[in-house]
C-alpha cells in the first residue's frame, strides 16, 4: 500500500517566483527522462521479478516510490517559482494586477510569448504543473522501457538514471536561484545513488551478460568492422581482449571485401575465442535450464493458491524473502 506523508522528503525552496525556470522544469515533471518516468518504469518493472528475485523486488520498489516523491518535490518547486502568478491569472476583473506582479509591459509580453509556446501549462492549467515537458508535449507511456528480463531492465535503469543525472545538471546552468539548486543538487545526487544501488544489484546476477539468456555467436562476437575512411583509432573497443567475454579483437580492415569472400558472412569462422557453436548450445540449454527452474520453483502455488501478500505475519514473510534469496 502507499501512504502519503505530507512533509517532503528534501525541503525544497525557493527565493523568487521564476515562470520561466518553471516552464524548464516542467522537463522533469512530465518529460521523457523525469521522475514520473523513472517512477513508473521500475513500479511496472518490478512485477516482473517479484517470485524470482525478491530482493530485487524490493529494491525496485522502493526506488519507484522515491521517484514518486521526487516527483512531488519537482511539482512543489513548480508550484513556488509560480507565486502570484496562479492568484493573479484567476484575477479576471483587473487585468493590470498581472502587469504589475510582472514587473512591467515588458515582462507581460515575454509572458504571453511562453504562453503561445507552451499555452495548456500557462493559460488552461491556470499555473499549475502539467504532465507535460518543457515545451508542452504530454507525458507518455511509450517513455517506458522494460524487456521482461532482470539483467536487461537493470542496464535500462542505468541508462534512465544517466539520463536523468544530465538533466538536472543542465536544469542548473539556467537558474541563479541558491534554494533551487540546493533542490536540484539533491535530486541529482539521488539519481547518482540510484545508478549505484542499480549496478550492485545487476552485480549479483551472474551470469548477467549477454543480456537474457542466449550466447552470442562466436563468429561474429569479436569482430570490429572498419565502417569508415581515414585515420583508424585504436582502443580497447577494437584491440586486445574484450573487456566482458574476454575474446580477442578481431579488426576487418576491408568490411566490402571480407563480406564478398565469405558469401556475405555465411562462411564466416571463429578465430580469437574458444567459444564454439557446441560450446553455445551447451551453454544455451544449461542457462535455459536453471533460468526456468528458478522461476518454477518461486512461482510454484502454495496450498492449492496463489497469494501476492501475507499479511500479519511480517516475520515469516521476512523468513519466506530471505530463503529464496539465498536459493
């Protein structure tokens, strides 16, 4: 169950009212890489893995309702830099109060200007935050990103977190306010947290990589393919071992020649690993193997039921998590 504490969890301020820096933080309110994002995508997320992997469960959850009061703390920070603004838009009956909370003409036009740009934040939300971006486009549920495989989800959610570290990093190069880039500075800082705790746990999948459950094909896994024309760089994205699966780099200096003197890669070998295709295939059925026994074993009914919860007995549910988390 959730259960909403009114206090926020970072007590955020403001000095001024800032309808601009609003409108700009709108981008992590309702925008691709906010916290309503983050928070949704490990809540959906989370379902998924709740009989396999408990733990991470847990973990998802609690991170996915910290996203939803980070969300809360973006939508209060709103709300303040629109001080006045909201009370006087209401004030139908004398226009001028508007002009003069805006300190001037000037200030009302560069007003008007952002509510053509962005006019359901400014005018039909009547200056409230809007489930929107900074530019006025709705939130939406394709900014979800799951694949229904732990290891997989883990690397999005790293991927998430980055995103989102960048953008309150570029949100306070436009504010001079000190109380909103203490906010910032948090909430950036959580995402930071999170990428760890995200990382950790995808530490304690193994194997985790590839992603999923199927091997790579030996033939192609360490082939770099010179794609372009001109001083060719080297790394260790091309020489040496590779940095996961331990193969050696192999470099294809010609890709048109090499692709027509293998009948377009049907002829392709493996050279520089000791992976082979039985190698796979053995591998393939063993991970397949242990992957849905694991998860027949946690989704199993007890008692002729199934039942998402126990309720009462904290202590065996505690028991319960912590046997198969050591299964």
């Amino acid at each position: 169950m959730f259960h909403h504490v009114k206090e926020l969890q970072f007590n955020a301020r403001v000095s001024e009212p800032d309808v601009r820096f609003a409108k700009l933080l709108l981008e992590q309110f309702g925008g691709p890489n906010g916290e309503l994002k983050a928070a949704m995508q490990y809540f959906v997320q989370a379902f998924g893995c709740r009989k396999a992997y408990p733990d991470k469960y847990d973990m998802l959850m609690d991170i996915a309702t910290e996203e939803f009061s980070h969300l809360e703390i973006v939508g209060a920070t709103i709300q303040m830099l629109l001080t006045g603004v909201s009370g006087e838009l209401k004030n139908a009956a004398d226009e001028s109060d508007l002009t003069k909370m805006l300190d001037g003409q000037v200030a009302k036009e560069n007003y008007i200007h952002e509510a053509m740009i962005n006019p359901h934040f400014f005018i039909v939300s009547g200056g409230t935050p809007t489930l929107t971006d900074s530019v006025g486009n709705p939130w939406s549920a394709s900014y979800i990103m799951g694949m229904g495989d732990l290891t997989a989800d883990l690397r999005l959610d790293l991927g998430a977190e980055t995103s989102a570290k960048m953008v309150y990093e570029n949100l306070m190069k436009f504010t001079d306010d000190v109380y909103v880039k203490e906010t910032l500075r948090f909430l950036m800082t959580r995402e930071v947290a999170h990428y760890q705790m995200f990382q950790a746990a995808l530490d304690t999948i193994q194997p985790n990589f590839p992603p999923g459950i199927l091997e790579s094909d030996p033939k192609f896994s360490n082939k770099y393919f010179n794609m372009s024309k001109g001083e060719n760089f080297k790394g260790p994205w091309n020489e040496g071992k590779s940095p996961l699966m331990g193969e050696e780099w192999q470099t294809i200096e010609d890709p048109i020649q090499h692709v027509r003197d293998t009948n377009g890669l049907l002829e392709e070998e493996a050279i520089g690993t000791d992976r082979t295709d039985k190698s796979v295939q053995s591998t393939n059925k063993k991970l397949s193997s242990e992957r849905k026994d694991m998860l027949e074993r946690a989704s199993a009914p007890k008692n002729g039921s199934m039942s998402w919860s126990v309720y009462g007995d904290h202590e065996k549910l505690k028991k319960e998590k912590n046997t198969a988390v050591a299964k």
